[in-house]
C-alpha cells in the first residue's frame, strides 16, 4: 500500500518543553489513523505540523511522497478540522461549505455541485440555510467535516472533533464519521485521547506519551499486546499487580500466579490482567489461576456488572456480561475467581 505521510524523527520544541520527541511513523493511502494518549502528550503539535501550522525542530514530514518542509498550510494536500470547530455564525451551512471554494473563485456552479454532493455525505441536505447556531452539536460537527472535505483534502486531519459531545451522540458521529471515510476514501488522521473512541473508528493506532510514540498497531494488538506498561495502563481497564517473577509463576503477597514463561524478565515485575478476562463464579475450573475470595463491592449498569474483590492485601476488578441467567452476586458472597496465564501480561518493573 502506497505511504501517504510519514513522519521521520520530528522532535518539536517550544522553548524548554519537547511536546514532541523523536517521532516517526507511516500512515497508508486511505488509511484511518489515530494519535491516542493523554492530555498534553504532543497530539496536536503533531497534527499541527502535519497541516503546516507548525514546522518541526527537527526531522521531516512528507505528505504524498513530497517533502513539507517551507510549504505554508494552504499549499498543503491536508485539511484540519479544529477541535473548536472553528465554524463562521455570521454564515449559514452552505456559506460555511462553500467559503473556501469562493475564495479560489471557483465558477458558482461548480461550487453549487461540490457543497451539494458533500452536504449528501455528511447527511445534511435540506439544512443548507440552517444558520450555525440553530444547529444541534452534533449537526456543527458534520458541518466543519463538511467544510474540509469540499476541498478534497488528500489527507484529513481532525482534532478531537467529538469533544463536546455527549456520548451517545459521540458513538453515533463515530460511525458516521466512519462511514464518511469508507465512502470518501480519504487519508484520515485523528487525534483523540479516549481509547474506545480510537479502537471503534481505526484501523491504525498510535499510542502517545510525553511527547513520544510508544506503541503502533491495529487495536486488537494495542489492546490485546501492549508492549509498554504505559499502554497496558492506558488501553482498557487493567489490574496491576507487582511481584516477583521465577519460571512461569509470579509471586504477588502470598500468591501463586501462573503466567507465560518468559525469559527476558527480571524478578521485580509488574502483572496486568484486564477486568473482563477473569471470571467470577461460586463454582470455576479448569483455568490456570483459582482464587477463593469475597465479593466487596457491586456495581450493576445494565449489560455489566462491575466487581471488586479482595484478594490477601490488594483489590482485583472484574467486568462481566449479565448473560441470561447468570446470578449476580451480592456484597459478602463467597466466590471463586479465576484466569488463565494467557491473559496475564507480565513486564518487569521500570
Ligand atoms: N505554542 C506552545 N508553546 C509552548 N508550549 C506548547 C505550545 N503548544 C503546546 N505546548 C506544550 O506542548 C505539549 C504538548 O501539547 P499538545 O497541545 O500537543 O498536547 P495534546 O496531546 O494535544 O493535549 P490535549 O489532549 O490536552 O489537547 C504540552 O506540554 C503543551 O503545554
Ligand atoms: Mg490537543
């Protein structure tokens, strides 16, 4: 598949702080790219130099093969949408549209077209007088997608455009927004720093901290895989246990837990196990790791139930589906809980 930008070791300083730091990665033809990490991370400074607003200390970037280097924002095959949105309420949506094509003066019935067939996109036909404000967010969102895609943007770059959102609306503009891209076909690069949003819409993710990259790959490996403890802390919910490692068993206050041998660890070592993968039942076998424990705490919300549980000296989270049928526990309930070492990651202590 064809690279339709690349970074290549771009460090960004400003003054005394390095909000980028060495970061290099490739993004594919088509391809929906997420930046993921926590707030101040260097996500926007990223995205910033990408569309031109910003020139990186150090390293270089190239969108379509060419350089970037020098080339100002608007000479750029990018568009950004700003996590502001940025739109013009003096202006209705078709004037939000089609301002940019009027500026290239474009022949008005060539804009007419454009506006049209990206208003029928972004599903918005029919509010084309609509003026900014008598628009719900979710509608101002579609409308500053709208107002990038008319100018047909190689690559599209977005900034945290569902921050206001409430989150029923968030997961909806999130299909839609996947869907924009399935049907425009263009190079999506979005910035966010919540994990559900970047695994439902990617098909890439990079996940960022202090300015660096510390993990690219499809969702199901960043979730499944991390390869740093910064990113099995930060993508899904994750017990965290420390103990000591020898030959497929980590030691952790008294208890024996089986994990994967593995060779390069040292004995000081950190376990992760997510909430979902361990089981919770007044009867459990054949799983590796079987622990009698007592229910502590019970949070029912719906299509889950969220537990806590003691164990010797530290507490352990489990997420379970409410399958029909399935008793939920109560406070004080004598349970048995258990994984398998499959699921243990295990990293030594940084
Ligand atoms: N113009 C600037 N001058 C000085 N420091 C800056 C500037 N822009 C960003 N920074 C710093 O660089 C770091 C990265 O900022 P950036 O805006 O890229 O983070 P972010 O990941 O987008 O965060 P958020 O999720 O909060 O939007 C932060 O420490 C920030 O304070
Ligand atoms: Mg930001």
């Amino acid at each position: 598949m064809e690279t339709d930008v690349e970074l290549r070791d771009v460090t960004k300083k400003f003054e005394t702080v390095t909000a980028v730091d060495d970061v290099s990665f490739e993004v594919r033809k088509g391809e929906f790219f997420s930046l993921l990490g926590p707030s101040g991370c260097g996500k926007t400074t990223t995205l910033r130099m990408i569309a031109g607003f910003e020139e990186p200390t150090v390293g270089e970037i190239y969108v379509a093969g060419q350089p970037m280097r020098g080339v100002p924002a608007f000479k750029r095959p990018t568009n950004l949408v700003f996590q502001s949105l940025a739109l013009f309420p003096h202006l209705d949506v078709f004037g939000n549209i089609a301002f940019a094509l009027r500026i290239k003066k474009l022949p008005e019935a060539e804009i007419r077209k454009r506006v049209g067939d990206t208003l029928a996109v972004v599903e918005l036909v029919g509010l084309e007088r609509r003026k900014i404000r008598q628009l719900s967010g979710g509608q101002q969102q579609r409308v500053a997608i709208a107002r990038a895609l008319v100018n047909e943007p190689k690559v599209l770059l977005l900034d945290e455009p569902l921050g206001p959102l409430d989150l029923k609306l968030r997961i909806e503009m999130q299909k839609q927004l996947k869907r924009i891209q399935h049907e425009v076909k263009t190079t999506f690069i979005y910035v966010t720093h919540d994990q559900n949003e970047a695994m439902m819409m990617s098909d890439t993710i990079a996940v960022m901290n202090y300015g660096r990259i510390e993990q690219i790959g499809t969702p199901e490996e960043i979730y499944e895989n991390p390869l740093t403890s910064f990113v099995a802390r930060f993508v899904g919910q994750s017990n965290m246990i420390e103990g000591e490692y020898s030959d497929g068993f980590v030691v952790a206050q008294g208890l024996n837990i089986m994990v994967p041998v593995q060779q390069q660890l040292k004995s000081e070592v950190t376990l992760f196990v997510k909430s979902e993968k361990i089981a919770i039942a007044r009867r459990l076998e054949q799983l590796d790791n079987i622990f009698e424990t007592e229910v502590n705490e019970v949070r029912y919300n719906g299509p889950y139930t969220e537990y806590r549980v003691v164990l010797n000296r530290f507490f352990l989270n489990i997420v379970t589906p409410n399958l029909k049928g399935k008793e939920i526990f109560k406070v004080s309930d004598k349970v048995l809980v258990g994984w398998n070492k499959e699921d243990c990651i295990v990293m030594s202590k940084d």
